[in-house]
C-alpha cells in the first residue's frame, strides 16, 4: 500500500464566539479553506479524486458539506465527497477516512479537513411536528448543547465539563496542575503568533460587509495574556463545590476551517510535488464515555505501536485541550510524556476548539511545526464526546 504524503496544510485564524468569523456559515468557511489547501499544495482543482470534510453541529443549510464546499471551491462536479461526524474527531476522521482510500488505490489525491462555525448553530424545535400541537407554548433547543453536552450519561445527560471532573478525581489531578496547563496554552500560542510562525499557513479571511470592503480577519482571536493570578482567581464552573475547571482552564467556542491535500506518494511524484510529510499511523480507541477525557491520552500506546515508535521518539505532541485536565492527566497517565514538548504551540485553551475544525487544525499546525522547529516525529490527539479517542503520527520528509 501507498504512503499517504502531505502536499498542502492551512488553516484560518480560528474566531471567537460571535466574534469575527461568526457571520460566515460552514459552507462558506470550508470553500474558503479547501481553494487555499489546494492553492497552497500548487495542485489544479482538476486533479482533486475526492473530499472529505468533518463538521460535527450539521444542519440543513448545507447537506453533504464536503462535496459542495469542494465543489464551490473549484473541484469537478464529477468529484465524490463525503462529510464526516466524528464528535471533536471530526476533522480526524475526514483524514482517516481519505488515508485509507489513497492507500487502497482509490483515490490518488484528495482534500481531507474539518470546519465549524459554532456561532452559526441553530435552535431546535423538536416538537409540533408529530404531536399535532395546535395551540400553546413550544420549547427551543439550543442545538450548541449537542456539543457541550453528553445526552447519554445518566438520566437527564451531563456537560462535557463534569465528565471532566471524574476524570480529575481518577487520575489526582490538581487545580494548580490545570491552571498551569492553560497558562502554558496561552504563552506558548502567544509566542508563537509574535514569532511569525503561524503567519505563512493561517489565511487571513475576508468577511464581506454590507457597506465597504470586507474586513480581514488575520490571527487567532483566542490566545491572550494572562497572569496564574488570574487563574488562581477563578471560581469552578461545572461543580462549584469542591470542583476545579473553571472557564479560564477550559476551551473556548469557536470558528474556524482547516484542510490538507493528501496524496498518494506515487502521485505526488508524477505530479512533481514535494510533499511536507506524511501521515505514518492513525489509531482510535474506546473509553468509558463517563471519561471521555482519558482518549486523548489512551490512544497514544496504539498509535505508537502502529507506527513502530516510542514516546521517546517524537519530538512534539499536541493533546488536544478540550480541558486542561485532560493534558494535565495525560502526564499522570503517562509519566514519559515530555511536558516541554506538548502544546509548544497552543491548543484548546488558547487557539480554541471549533469541533468539527480540531482535529484537522491539530494535524496542519503540527506539519508546520516540525517543520519550522526541525522535528521530525510529531502526535496529534484529541479526547471524543461519547467515549473515544483519536490520533496521527505525522512524520517530516
């Protein structure tokens, strides 16, 4: 079977809550982003078999992102496309999924990536429709608590947040432990952003304004000074009494696009590409969805393991932030793991979270970190709503 080797990696600046971005649905982010991966990989949109996009708070305006997003973006109409959920491994799951159709022989090159513009999630209405309500009340749902919360743990469901409190009292972790992990999360993104080394890969947006040019939004709105004071002074959220995630050491809601042009090695050679690198493993694993958290750490052994590899081997590691509980317990859980060596960019916390969106994000930036910090071993994971996690071994070519 083919290697599956990176030709194009980009993102978008990833948008606060209401913030920049917010006025661009899914659509029209993920066209933005997979024209850019395509540029960006100096391919013709011709040449693109096949689109794979993740986008987990899915709604009627746009059916089969992937495929219309590609489509939009200059791909054939001829060209397939299929739109992954995937929880927060959405984006993941996209390159997964084209991996394994490069190396079947499927597919010689194709756009895999994730997007989610969580400002733009739609309210529910549930009922009325089939219980023939003619007169009274009815009760919307907010459709972003399908992102927050896990509907199937206990009877009335449980906020991802809580989740995380039991994966605290497993592993021991402590609340100075968290607030060292967000702490470390927006320093290190904040030194990245002010060393230019996210410049040549996040794609400023334009976002069209009724009167005028459009505005440019150009860098994370995310990462921010802060003081451990600060993160000291926060109250608990999800368990006020005796609990420890506060706002401030969880991730944030967001916006946001990221995409890869994946390839056959075969191909890019026909094509005269050099590639940026290659997808060595993916692994996915189960865990109890009472302790999602723990799947952003417990998918590692297999992950390594299937690429021959050994912690000790990599040279950086993002576990993606949904929490800083979930870093901070994946050092308890795996006493090898570097802590100078994980989120050297950022993560949750700091950059955001735009589900659909992470796991590609995660994959991009870290292509262009081993690249621009000479690494040549780099994993990406993160933990997944239900009970599961997801990861890559990228190597550097």
């Amino acid at each position: 079977m083919s290697n599956v080797v990176i030709l194009g990696a980009v993102r978008t600046p990833i948008g606060a809550m209401g913030g920049g971005l917010s006025s661009i649905l899914a659509r029209d982010l993920a066209t933005f982003i997979i024209g850019k991966a395509i540029e960006n990989a100096g391919v013709d949109p011709e040449q693109i078999h096949y689109t794979c996009m993740g986008w987990v708070m899915q709604d009627g305006r746009s059916p089969n992102l992937a495929k219309v997003a590609g489509e939009f973006a200059g791909i054939p109409s001829s060209t397939p496309g299929t739109t992954f959920h995937e929880n927060c491994a959405s984006g993941g799951a996209a390159i997964h999924s084209m991996c394994r159709r490069i190396m079947l022989g499927e597919v010689d090159v194709g756009v895999a990536g994730g997007v989610e513009s969580m400002s733009n999630i739609p309210r529910y209405l549930y009922t009325g429709r089939v219980k023939n309500q003619m007169y009274g009340d009815m009760k919307l749902v907010d459709g972003i608590m399908g992102a927050l919360k896990d509907e199937n743990v206990g009877k009335k469901g449980e906020l991802m947040g809580l989740l995380t409190e039991r994966l605290v009292e497993k592993y021991g972790v402590t609340r100075e432990e968290q607030d060292e992990v967000a702490y470390n999360s927006h320093t290190n993104a904040l030194a990245a952003w002010e060393g230019g080394y996210f410049a040549d890969y996040v794609i400023p947006v334009p976002v069209p304004q009724r009167k005028g040019d459009p505005i440019m939004v150009e860098k994370d709105e995310g990462p921010k000074p802060i003081t451990m004071e600060l993160l000291t002074r926060q109250r608990p959220y999800f368990k006020p009494e005796g609990g420890t995630i506060t706002g401030m050491n969880s991730s944030s809601i967001n916006d946001g696009a990221a995409a890869l042009v994946l390839a056959s090695e075969e191909a890019a050679a026909k094509l005269g590409k050099t590639a940026l690198a290659r997808i060595a493993a993916w692994n996915n694993v189960g865990v109890p969805r009472e302790l999602m958290g723990e799947g952003a750490f417990k998918v590692i052994p297999g992950l390594l393991e299937r690429g021959g590899k050994a912690l000790a081997d990599v040279d950086y590691f993002e576990l993606n932030e949904a929490f800083a509980a979930v870093l901070a317990a994946g050092f308890h859980d795996l006493p090898d793991l570097p802590k100078d060596r994980a989120n050297q960019w950022g993560s949750g916390i700091s950059l955001g979270h735009p589900v659909g969106c992470t796991g590609a994000r995660q994959v991009v930036d870290m292509v262009r970190q081993l690249k621009r910090r000479d690494g040549k071993w780099g994993v990406t994971t993160r933990c997944v709503g239900g009970g599961m996690g997801s990861g890559e071994l990228i190597e550097v070519l």
